[in-house]
C-alpha cells in the first residue's frame, strides 16, 4: 500500500495549508515522503527530527510533565509535538511521529509502539498504532499510517467547510 501522499498534497492545496512535521523513530522519512512529489514547496513548510527527548522539550515545548507522566512514546506526547512544530514554524498542521523502532523496548514499550499526533486549526489527534516487522519496516509503516491518518483529517476538515 502506497501513502497517499498526492492526495494529501491535493488536500492542503486546495485549502490553501501547509503542514511542517515532527519526527522521532522516523528519522526524517516523513519528510522524505511529503517533499518526495513535485510541488511540494506549496504546502510542505519544513519539519524537525527530535530524537533525542531533551530536543522534544527545547525545540517542539513538550512539556516535562508530560514527559514524566506520559513519556516521550505516547499519545500526549505526538500531540504535543504537532502542536510544537506548528507553532515553531507557523504552518496551518502538524504531523508528528513518536515510539519505537526497535530492536530493543523503550520506556518499557515493545518494538512497533508507535504514535502519530496530528494539530491544526482547533484540533488535536493522536492515533495509536501496534506494528510488526524490523525496525525500517515499522519506520516505513509509520509514514504510510501517518500520511493515511492526516489525509483523513483533511478530508474530514473539507466536508466540514463545505
């Protein structure tokens, strides 16, 4: 199954938006996918890669007490990331990705744990996901599921405009 990155693009086009993301286990890839189409300076602003749980805090204003109850690989934590990379680059929706890759578990969670936070104009998402496979194949998947959930949300957004 291929992201529905053209789609998504079609989306933010037609509406006017932008998106920037943030990214952890996906390194990057997120980015890659979304600047991957033609035209994609119409609606891709920029993203961050906050690997490390400090840059969550500094650079996206996650927030410690979040950290401390929830941890970087959940929910509260990819929401407030793309509502962090939005406010940090002014775009109309953020998309962040959030768990964990593998090999090994993180913060007690197994491998495939994975969050993905969508923000934008007067809403905040977050969808849980349990993926298998090795570490690239869950990083990949992540992108797909990401992109599938944010062109939801956009289409949502549409009908509700309409």
């Amino acid at each position: 199954m291929k992201a529905p990155v053209a789609s998504v693009h079609q989306l933010l086009r037609a509406a006017g938006h932008t998106v920037a993301t943030a990214e952890s286990l996906t390194g990057g890839r997120l980015a890659a996918e979304l600047t991957g189409i033609a035209g994609a300076s119409d609606v891709y602003i920029g993203g961050v890669v906050t690997y490390a749980t400090e840059l969550k805090a500094a650079l996206l204003g996650v927030s410690e007490r979040i950290i401390a109850e929830h941890g970087v690989v959940s929910a509260e934590c990819a929401q407030a990331m793309a509502a962090g990379v939005r406010a940090l680059t002014g775009a109309t929706y953020g998309v962040a990705t959030t768990g964990v890759a593998g090999p090994s578990s993180q913060e007690d969670k197994p491998p495939g744990t994975v969050f993905v936070g969508i923000a934008g104009p007067g809403m905040a998402a977050a969808v849980a996901l349990e993926l298998r496979g090795k570490r690239a194949q869950i990083q990949d998947r992540t992108c797909q599921e990401a992109l599938t959930a944010f062109e939801q949300v956009l289409r949502r957004e549409e009908t509700l405009l309409r």
